[in-house]
C-alpha cells in the first residue's frame, strides 16, 4: 500500500492507483499547478484559426489499475481546447501520452481547465490548467534586392505577401521616388532603401521587409581637344566635349595658373559637374615651338660701296626677337649689324636668329647677301 507520514505516526494505505502528468519538458504538473510555456499548458501568443498540439504524459505511480472515469474541459476558453487520448485506464507503472489541441479561433486571450476524474488516491480529481492566446495570423514578404542603379534608371519594383495581401512601397532613406505605386526613380546618389509593407487585415499581421542598395551617377564620355598647340604668343586653352553633349565640365590646369602660353608640358583635369552624369580624366597639353622665317635682308645683293662707307644691316624676324649678324668672307670688320670695309673687294655677311625657349632656330640666310664690289675712293 502506500505509505502516509501523519506527526509522528505513519499509516500504511491500502494499495491504490497514483495518477501523475509530465509536461512536455518531461517535468511533474501537479494538481490544478499553474499553467507555464514550460510545461506546455500556457500556449503562449498563436496564431488564430490554426491547431497547435502539446503532448503530454500521464503515469500510474501505484499499485492498482488507474481508472479515469470522466474528463471535462472547463472555463470561458473550453471550447478552443480539445483533449485527445485520455486514457480510460492505465496499468500500475506504465505511462501514456495524450495531448491538447490548442485552435484560438479569435485575436483574444483564452483560459480553461479539464477536471479528470479518476480513482486515484491522491490527485482525484485532477485538475489540469490550460492557457493561450490567439493572434493575428503572421505573413511574410518576398522582396528582392533590386541591386545597385544608376540614376538615370527606372525600376519596377515587385514583391509578394505569403497572404497574398497586395504589397505597397516606400522610400524609407535616400533619394527616390515612387509614382503609379510601383514605378521607382532616383533623385539623388548614394544609399537608398525601400521598404515594402502588408498592412494586414482582420486575419492577418502587418509585415514589412526592407532593401537598400547603391545609386551612381553615370559615367560620362570626355574628350579633350587643343593638347598639341604651337606657340603663337596667346593663351591656349583646352577644347573639352561630354557624351551625352552640353554637360558642364571644370577645367583646372594644374601645372599654371590658367590656360598656358609659353612651350612647355601642362598638366589638365577635366571633371563633369552633374546631379546624374560623372567623370574626369587627366591630360598633358604640349605646346610645341613656333617656326620663325627671315626676310627683307638688306643692304641686298649687289649693292656697292665705297671703302669709306658704312653698311647698316638689318633684317626682318617674323617672331620679333632680335637677329645676329656675321661675317662669312670679305675685308670688312662687323660690330653688331654695323659693317665697315677695311679694302675693295666682295664682301659676304650672315643673317640668323638661334631662337629661345619658344622658337625654333630661323632658316639663316647664309651667303645669301653679297655686297657687290667696295671700290676704293681713289678708283672713282
């Protein structure tokens, strides 16, 4: 039988049934123990209109047959509570499952009790607690990625609610903008995300999911004309044309302070300023030195004179710098362009200009210039 501890006296029962339940984390629920998630007879925030099934244990802990003679659910939530399984009997030391269909059928919160009567000599009746609240149920939405664009792009975007609820949309951060509810532009570069949202209705949870991703500008053509220029004296500034036409660009000549004059290699940055449109490239300008030519040499050829003269020479420089003179052959002395004649004879100077950091070196007019015959006074 079973054993009784009164004071200091213990009584010996007669041998009985001892019914018991385990949870479904394999713990004892006492008689008429308050429900918990760990048990499982609090089922917690479920989703409404749909069955959830606990298992649960129930055990003979005694020596005689248990017998449960009725089972009733009981309280304001009985009829979301279904029993499944109770035993009629039971053999000393064995063990059965049954369960309880939990199926809220409303957005509330539910609470009950089954009262199983039993011939048990300890827990008869058994009362076993029963809690849960129904909740809207849950949907999930399936919005993909659209990926980085450029802002020049349109996108339709698409999502689905697993309600099959339709999806609006949203530009939660950066710069977008929806129109006819799914037709997405771009305002600005940099982080955009958006949002697609479910509001839910009376069976069904609000749901929303979000995407971000990166706009760009597009990358633009640049073609820079002007970079071989010849010296002429006056500023030469690049030639700059975009792909698409008529963008506005910044030119920066990083080797002056504006656009060079003098022969040299420049250095030129060429960046496109456009809310959609970007690009820069880096060019070298080269000027190249200008040509010069001589003309006009006098005195000309064949030109006579006596020994006592003097000859001016001069010439022409189409690039302005100043010329130099030599003499090439005859009895004459040079001092700069003027030449003296020390006897008679037939007397050859040269014209030149070596050129400078922006001209070449002219075409010289060698031997070109002969100064006839010098006669001397007494001859005339």
């Amino acid at each position: 039988g079973t054993s009784i501890r009164i004071s200091a006296f213990t009584y010996e029962s007669a041998p009985s049934p001892i019914m018991g339940v385990l949870g479904i984390n394999g713990a004892i629920v006492t008689n008429n123990a308050a429900v918990s998630t760990a048990f499982g007879n609090d089922y917690g925030r479920r989703q409404f209109n749909r069955a959830y099934t606990n298992t649960f244990t129930m055990r003979n802990e005694g020596e005689l047959v248990l017998t449960n003679k009725a089972w009733v659910t009981n309280g304001a939530g009985a009829a979301v509570f279904q029993l499944r399984n109770i035993p009629a009997t039971l053999a000393p030391g064995l063990t059965t499952n049954f369960q309880v269909v939990f199926t809220p059928s409303n957005t509330i919160a539910y609470s009950a009790f089954v009262v199983i009567t039993n011939n048990s000599i300890l827990n008869n009746p058994f009362t076993f607690n029963l809690a849960g609240e129904g909740v809207l149920n849950e949907q999930t939405i399936t919005f993909a990625n659209p990926g980085n664009q450029l802002i020049t792009n349109r996108v339709g975007l698409a999502a689905t609610a697993s309600s099959g609820l339709p999806v609006s949309f949203e530009v939660t951060s950066g710069g977008g903008a929806i129109a006819d509810d799914t037709n997405l532009t771009f305002t600005g570069v940099g982080s955009v995300t958006i949002t697609a949202s479910q509001a839910g209705d009376a069976t069904y949870a609000s749901a929303s999911t979000s995407q971000t991703f990166t706009v760009s500008r597009v990358q633009a053509g640049i073609t820079v004309g002007g970079l071989t220029p010849t010296y002429d004296g006056t500023a030469k500034p690049v030639t700059v044309t975009t792909d698409p036409a008529g963008l506005t660009v910044t030119t920066n000549y990083l080797s002056s302070s504006g656009p060079p004059v003098n022969v040299g290699d420049y250095l030129v940055s060429v960046e496109v300023q456009n809310l959609h449109y970007e690009g820069m490239v880096l060019r070298t300008q080269v000027i190249a030195q200008a040509a010069q030519t001589l003309s006009g040499f006098v005195p000309t050829n064949d030109s006579s004179f006596f020994t006592t003269n003097v000859a001016m020479l001069g010439v022409t420089v189409s690039s302005g710098l100043n010329p130099g003179y030599s003499l090439v052959s005859g009895s004459a002395s040079l001092d700069e362009s003027t030449l003296t004649f020390s006897k008679a004879g037939t007397v050859k100077v040269k014209a030149a200009q070596a050129g400078n950091s922006n001209y070449l070196a002219a075409v010289s007019l060698t031997n070109a210039t002969e100064y006839g015959t010098v006669y001397s006074r007494e001859a005339l």
